[in-house]
C-alpha cells in the first residue's frame, strides 16, 4: 500500500475522515487485535493466574453478561470517553486525551495486570471521539463509539460462547 493509501486508512481508523462506516470496521478489528497482542504478551509475562482479576467475559456467557457487554458497558463507558475528551480535548492534543482515557479505562475492566489490555482500544475510541468533536458532530462521535464498542464486546461475546460450547 502506498504512503497515501496507509494515510487514508489511518485518517479512516482514528475518525478523522467522516467515513462512519470504514471507522466502525477498522476499530473494531484493530482493537480487537490490539486486545488479544496484548493479552498474550502480559499472559506471557505475568501467566496465567492474571485472568483472575480481569472482569472481561472469560466465564460463562450469561443474559446479564449479554446486556452488560452489548449495551450498559458501550454505553456507560463511551459516555465517560466523551466526557472525558469534552473536558480534556479543548485544551490538550488528541493524543494527551486518549492517553488520558486509556489510563481511566483500565481500571473499569479490573485490578490485573490483564486489564491493561483495554487501554490501546479506549485511546483509539478516544481519538475517534476527539475528532468527531473537533468537527461539531460530537454526539455522532459518541454513537460511533458506542458502535464500536458494542461490535467489538459482541465477537467478544461470540468467542466466549464458542469456547464454552467447544469445552463441553
């Protein structure tokens, strides 16, 4: 790909493009792939006694796991991004904003080491909030958002249910 092609895709990844659709599909992929890169990597460092202090969906999926991972957590959460960058956006650079929601964000999905997993996935929730906002278009920015988190806790809701049949 060229320069110019890796430019469009990451304008599209970190809502700098009013592309919604292509915004949804690469964060959701990258974050996923960030989640699971970096799972691995703090599996790999700390083993795996950390999944214990994660609150991610690693049991059994449950009809309250199901509203919590499609709506309450996309909701709740996105709403404290979108404050966050409101507060922060208009005096730090994108960049300090999602740093700043990446470190609030781990505390919500755990106390381990595992739960510092989440942070690369707020951060570009984050930038994707704080360009939306840039533009006028902030509560576009926070259905976005929503968006993506809800796709992204439902593959994660998906593979859970798999790995639970598969374990049977």
């Amino acid at each position: 790909m060229t320069r110019t092609g890796w430019s469009t895709v990451w304008r599209d990844l970190t809502g700098q493009s009013e592309r919604w659709v292509r915004t949804l599909v690469l964060a959701v992929v990258v974050g996923r792939l960030s989640l699971v890169a970096l799972g691995i990597l703090i599996l790999l460092a700390f083993g795996a006694g950390v999944t214990d202090q994660y609150s991610g969906m690693i049991d059994a999926v449950t009809a309250e796991w199901v509203f919590a991972g499609l709506v309450f957590a996309p909701l709740v959460e996105s709403l404290a991004i979108r404050l966050v960058v409101w507060l922060l956006g208009r005096r730090w650079s994108v960049r300090v904003t999602a740093a700043a929601c990446a470190v609030l964000s781990v505390p919500f999905h755990g106390l381990g080491p595992l739960s510092l997993a989440v942070a690369p996935f707020f951060a570009l929730m984050a930038m994707i909030q704080h360009h939306w906002m840039e533009r006028g278009q902030g509560w576009a920015g926070f259905w976005l958002i929503t968006a993506i988190h809800a796709a992204a806790n439902g593959i994660a809701l998906l593979g859970a249910m798999w790995l639970g049949m598969s374990a049977r």
